[in-house]
C-alpha cells in the first residue's frame, strides 16, 4: 500500500495525516501538508490553503464553508462555542448556514435576529385586521347592550304607579284578551302660573276626568270605546274623606273620578260593564303637551276651520302639525260641536290614534333626541296600575297606532239619550242598555264587537 492512500484521513494509516484509528477529526494528528508547487490549483509559489482546527466531532473542514450546524443558541446570545466570535460582540455576524438558512431566535421563533439580537419590526407585532373588526364590533355590541339596559330600568323608574285596581266583592272575572281604561285628566300638576293661562286650562284644584275610554286588544281586532264623562250611572259605595263612608249612588261617571280617583272610576266602570279591567293608564295636562312637543308635534288633518274661545284654538282646515298646546286644546274644545262632548270624544279618539303612530314610529324610538324626552315628559307625568311595565305600554301604543291605520276600530258606548234629565235637573248621557251589552259582552269574550248604529 502506498503511503498517500495509507496517509488518507479516516484511513487505517498512520502519519502524516492522522493516526489512523478513526474518521477525520478523531485523531488529533498535525494539519495536511501542501501540496507541490506543480500540483497547486492556484499557480506555483501560491500558499496552499489551511485549514482550521475543528473541535472534535466535526473533523477538519476546508477553510471558507463555516461550521456546521448549530443545535445550540446562537452566538451573541450565550458563552462562545469555539467555533467563532460571539454575534453582537463586535467581531462581525455569525458565518451563514448551510442552504441559506437564516439564524433562528432562541426558543425557535423562526423569525430573523436583528442587530444586536433585535426583536422584529413592529409592523410583525400588530393585530390582523380581521381580527381588529372581531375586536371593535364585540366592544360595539357590549357596549349597545349596556345601554339598552340602562335605558330599559331609567325608563321603568319614571313610571308611577298606583294600586288603582284593587281587588272588591263581586269584581268581574277576567275575560278574553287585555282591557285598559285610558283616562284624561285635568290635573294642573307640574303647570305653572303662567303655563294655566297659556293653556287656558284655569286654577281649579284636584282633577276630574276630561276623557275616558276602554281599549280592548284582542284576537279579533283592536277597539277603542270612548264613555262619556257624563254617562249616568251608578257609583259603589266607598271611603270618603276623613275615613268615613260615602253609599252607593247614581251620578255622572265623573263624579266618580272626582270623589274616588282612578280607583273608584276603575271599580264604578267595571260594575257597569261586567268588563275586568287589566290595566290602567291616566295623563294629566303638562304630561299630554309634553309628549306632544317631545315627538315634535303630531300631524292632523282638520277636518273644518276651528276658533274656539275658552280653549283659545284657532286653526283652520287642512293638513298641519300641532304643537302641544294646539293639541291640548283640540281635544278639549266641544262648542263647535253639534253634538258637543260626543264630538270631542271623536276628536280624541283621533288624536290619540295619531299620537301613537307618531310616538311608536322608528324615526321617534331610535332617535335619541325625540326618545329620551319623549320617556321624561311622558312617562314622568303617566299613573299606571301596579302591574303594568314598559311591554305593555309598548302594546297600548301598537294598538292604538292599529286603530288608528284601520286595523280596528273607535265606537262609543251605545247611547239611548243623550241629553237625559236627571232628578236633580241636571243634562247627563244615558246608555243604550241592550246595545251596550253586546258590546261589553264583545269585550269579555274577545270576540268580534257588533256595529250597534
């Protein structure tokens, strides 16, 4: 065997090249000779290449390929392995990797190392715009459903309610469908001075009714039933003042209201029609203007010129935009009325029902600036029965806003006389008892109420 090949690294030789016990690296022998002059790749006379000592394990390399790969972290980042300055220490970067691969930060973050073991751009570490619009419209919906809920318990704070239907021997079982008794009154509460002169509604004190009507919603369509305020009926016995009790008796059906509030009017109603009422809703003058100029007046079509002197109305035909106080005293005045409060009881009816289609629209519930007043003035100034909440003053609307577009209809207690003498002279309205009872009846049995003209 020649000495070349017994020479070779890794080979079963001896010197010069290693020591023959292993593969290259494993010897510990001196660095390969030169080659001849005339063997060198690089011309006579140039220096052959050396090549460095390698730690053992990786035998000796050619000079200008680098070290092999690292399973270690990264120069710059702990102690030197040996193989080269430390990255970031101001002896140049660590050589490049075999196939191009770059540098990998500790941990295996598979992103490039910056100078000095610099942390990536910015722009890496910002969030994805998908998931930015996730962010924003979670915040969005928390943050609606939170003033939802808010606005729901303030608006259900503004309600004041009254154990005005109270339990009596001998009350009408409930019927069919929910009934409300709807009343009108004159109460100067939260009027100024001044307010009573503009409106023209005086200084008298306590309240009477100015209107009052039953509203029954039902599987067989929406009816409003107005009642005469001087509808002569009897009135049950009740307390009276300083404790002591006043008999039954027969009276305008105001004088219940006047005597007794929405308590008695509630029981002396219910006496007289066999109808249960469910719920109860009474406004008085400030609530009524202030509902009206919170939605921005209430459009209505009159249906003649109106000058009326007490109630100080002057409007004339055609389509127009009421303001509060026009409104209060449109469905006041009754002098222009062939019929007088039978008239008025018909202007009510269609005022209401345009106020509610008003009221309930989406360009008055979504508005903030129509909303929230809309809740304070008229809510702050309601009486409500003790069971009654935002959802069912959400059905009294729709209702009303269905009679008012034709989905129901508006009558009037059938009425036999309408200028009845009373025994102490006085002029009051007397019922139609027949043809009231197929309405009432109508009303307990949720079924469809009979045209009684």
């Amino acid at each position: 065997m020649n000495t070349w090949q017994e020479g070779r690294p890794g080979g079963g030789g001896g010197a010069p090249y290693g020591d023959g016990n292993g593969p290259q690296g494993q010897g510990g022998g001196a660095a390969e000779p030169p080659l001849p002059a005339s063997l060198n790749p690089r011309g006579p006379g140039a220096a052959a290449p050396q090549r460095p000592a390698q730690q053992s394990g990786y035998g000796q390399q050619p000079a200008g390929y680098g070290p092999p790969p690292s399973y270690g972290p990264p120069s710059g980042y702990g102690a030197s392995s040996g193989q080269g300055p430390a990255q970031g220490q101001g002896q140049g970067a660590e050589p490049p990797r075999p196939g191009g691969v770059p540098p990998q930060r500790p941990g295996g973050s598979g992103g490039p190392i910056g100078p000095g073991g610099a942390a990536p751009s910015a722009a890496r570490s910002r969030w994805p715009r998908r998931r930015k619009i996730k962010v924003t419209v979670f915040a969005l919906v928390i943050a609606l459903m939170v003033t939802t809920v808010g606005t729901w318990f303030w608006a259900d704070s503004k309600l004041n309610h009254e154990n005005v239907l109270a339990d009596y021997p001998g009350r009408p079982a409930a019927g069919k469908g929910t009934n409300w008794l709807i009343v009108g009154s004159d109460s100067r509460d939260g009027l100024s001075d001044s307010q009573e002169n503009d409106l023209h509604t005086g200084h008298a004190g306590g309240k009477r009714s100015d209107s009052m009507m039953i509203l029954h919603v039902g599987d067989n369509g929406n009816t409003l039933m107005s009642i005469p305020r001087d509808s002569w009926v009897p009135i049950p016995e009740h307390p009276g003042d300083k404790g002591k009790t006043v008999k039954a008796s027969t009276s305008k059906i105001n004088a219940a209201f006047a005597a007794g509030g929405g308590k008695l009017l509630a029981q002396t109603v219910e006496t007289n029609t066999g109808i249960r009422i469910d719920h109860y809703a009474e406004i008085g003058f400030a609530g009524f203007v202030g509902i009206v100029d919170s939605v921005g007046g209430v459009e209505m079509n009159i249906e003649q010129d109106v000058k009326d002197k007490d109630s100080g109305l002057d409007l004339k035909a055609g389509e127009q935009t009421l303001t509060g106080t026009q409104a209060l005293a449109f469905v006041r005045q009754r002098h222009q009325m062939a019929d007088q409060d039978l008239g008025r009881m018909r202007n009510q009816q269609k005022f209401l029902g345009a106020l509610a289609k008003q009221a309930a629209s989406p360009a008055t519930l979504l508005n903030p600036f129509t909303f929230y007043p809309l809740v304070s003035s008229g809510l702050g100034t309601l009486i409500v029965d003790e069971d009654a909440g935002l959802t069912d003053l959400g059905s009294l609307f729709l209702a009303m806003k269905d009679v008012n577009g034709g989905g129901g209809k508006s009558i009037t207690v059938p009425i036999a006389n309408p200028d009845f003498r009373t025994p102490t002279g006085e002029s009051a309205v007397k019922w139609d008892s027949a043809k009231a009872k197929q309405v009432f009846d109508a009303f307990k049995n949720d079924t469809a109420v009979p045209d009684t003209k």
